[in-house]
C-alpha cells in the first residue's frame, strides 16, 4: 500500500492510497499526518484506519504528478514541527567515493575517517537484538521548509560550489503523544548536496547538507523489502546524459534500519509528541563520484518499481542575497 497527498481537480488537499494497481480517494482525511493520528490514536495499523474510512474514487496520479498537482508524501502546517535529517557511509560501497574525497595524497595507506566510520558499520552495524550497534554518521538538512516537492526545482544557492543528486530511501516517522517515534512508512528521497563543498574539507560536510530535498510521489506503508533496486538518471536538453542503477535496503546496507533509528530517536530532543521526522538512509550512487558536473537546469529522475511513480526535480540556482546581522 502507497499513499499520496496531492491536489484534486478543485483546488482541495487529498490523500490517495495505491493498491493492488490502483489509486483511489481515501475518504475522511485530507493528510498523512492526519491518517497516521487517527492509527496512533485507536491503536491499530494504518490499513485498518484506511479500510474503516473507506475509498472515494479512482485517482489519476500520474496526470496529476504531470500538471504538478502531487505533494510531498508527508508535511506539517508548522514547518518547523518537521525535522530532515540524514546518515551516510551506510550502504556496501558508499564508502569508496567519499574515501576519494578525502585521502590522505601524502599517505595513501591512512585510513581516512570516512573509511573507518565505513568500516564501524560493517561490524557492528546490524547487531542482535539487545545489543547497542555502532553509531553512523548524522547529519542536519533542514525543517519542513526544505521540503521540495515531486517536479518541483532544487533550487542551490548562489554561493555552492555544486548540486549533485543523491538517490536514497528515506524513513517518515510520527512522535506519538507519549513521546515514541512511529514509523509512517517510506518513500523515494533526493538528498540534495554539494560536493564540491565537501570534498574540500571533510568538516565542510554539514554545510554540504544544508540544501532542498525532495520526496517521491508516493509513501510506502509497512516494511522495507531488503533488497531494493532502483535507478538514477540525468537529463539535460531532454537526453540522458548520465544513467545508474543504484541499490538500498538492507541487504545492500551495513546498518540495519532499525539501528539507524535507534541511534537517531536516543535523542530526547527527537522525542517531542507531535513533530514529524524525515530521515534519510544513505546512498552508494552518485554521478559526482563518476566525474560528472550537473548544470542549471538538468532534471534529476530517481525511480524503483517498489515505490511507484518517479521522483523528478529540476536543478536550478537562487539569485545571491546579501544577508548582514544588524545590532539592535
């Protein structure tokens, strides 16, 4: 089951849900959030609200993802009630590029932090049940402002250096009134970055990350399946101009989801009943890391058939603003 917020034919907020090929009106609701509350609040699964609300009419997703008309799958009214966050050096792989930004030229043989922290999760990454796993790397993008929509543009401000995709999966939580995260489910995810900003300095890496993301189309309720296939494309002009495959869940990860989480969600400042968490999980696939340099107005297209419709953003670029702190 998938659910989507877009905008029906007469302007209204809507939440569709995508089963078994077809995408109906879920009646009742206009909101994921709103969804996930109503499970949280009578204690039962979201198929189950889904299924008492009951189903409108047929929905025509992909015309509606066409005229611009598709949300992000998950937003808040206060943006800032939404935490986007991130880990990387997550997946089999996503080492290597990284390493390459960060070698030690005069001692090729040192082992760089990124390759250590690499290596951290590949011990102890998915521990047993019990057990405390290695902590990954985290990092701060942004509130629900970020928030780019499906074909919406990732605008990069006038000062980056680069804006290069990342395409990965990201986990949408709820805090319920307790103060326990509750996964909504999971979606397709850009994960926005500048590169060139990172790779001259490691330590750039959190400036590197304050950038838009986007969501896919459509949120994937219930689990993730472990090996998940997907690709990420290019297109300049209307050509493909670069093209891979790129690979996720957990067989293709050296965390497992649930340690993430956990490393994540210790944070009592996480915890607060009612804010909305995005968090992304990593990516092994980047064309920055092939040598290849986006340019303004390339179209960013990330698509697996596990999570339905594409992602697709226009690269574009903020005219400069000159910002100066006044004393009061």
């Amino acid at each position: 089951m998938r659910l989507s917020q877009f905008i029906d034919d007469k302007g209204r907020r809507a939440l569709a849900v995508t089963a078994r090929g077809e995408s109906r009106l879920v009646k009742g609701v206009r909101t994921t959030r709103d969804l996930a509350n109503r499970a949280i609040e009578a204690g039962v699964p979201l198929r189950k609200v889904v299924t008492e609300l009951g189903l409108g009419k047929p929905v025509d997703l992909a015309r509606a993802l066409k005229e611009k008309r598709v949300l992000a799958p998950i937003d808040c009214k206060d943006p800032a009630r939404l935490l986007v966050s991130g880990t990387g050096l997550t997946h089999l792989g996503s080492a290597e590029g990284r390493d390459a930004m960060h070698r030690d030229l005069a001692d090729p043989a040192k082992l760089t932090d990124s390759m250590r922290m690499f290596k951290l999760g590949l011990v102890g990454g998915k521990p047993a049940r019990g057990v405390e796993g290695a902590q990954p790397e985290w990092f701060y993008k942004g509130d629900g402002s970020i928030l780019v929509p499906p074909e919406g543009d990732l605008i990069s401000p006038s000062f980056a250096r680069d804006g290069g995709e990342e395409p990965e999966i990201a986990g949408v939580y709820l805090i319920d009134p307790e103060g326990a995260p509750v996964r909504i489910g999971f979606a397709l995810g850009n994960e926005f970055s500048d590169h060139v900003t990172e790779r001259e300095n490691y330590l750039w890496l959190a400036h590197s990350k304050l950038r838009p993301a986007s969501l896919g189309p459509e949120l994937l309720v219930g689990d993730l399946p472990a090996d998940v296939l997907g690709v990420s494309r290019i297109r300049r002009g209307g050509e493909i101009v670069w093209e891979k495959p790129f690979l996720s869940g957990e067989q293709n990860m050296t965390h497992a989801i649930a340690n993430l989480e956990a490393h994540h969600f210790k944070y009592a400042q996480f915890r607060r009943p009612g804010d909305v968490h995005v968090h992304f999980f990593g990516t092994a696939t980047l064309s920055y890391s092939d040598g290849f340099r986006t340019q303004k107005g390339d179209v960013f297209e990330i698509a697996s058939e596990v999570f339905g419709l594409p992602l697709r953003n226009r690269l574009w670029a903020a005219k400069a603003a000159k910002v100066k702190a006044r004393t009061l």
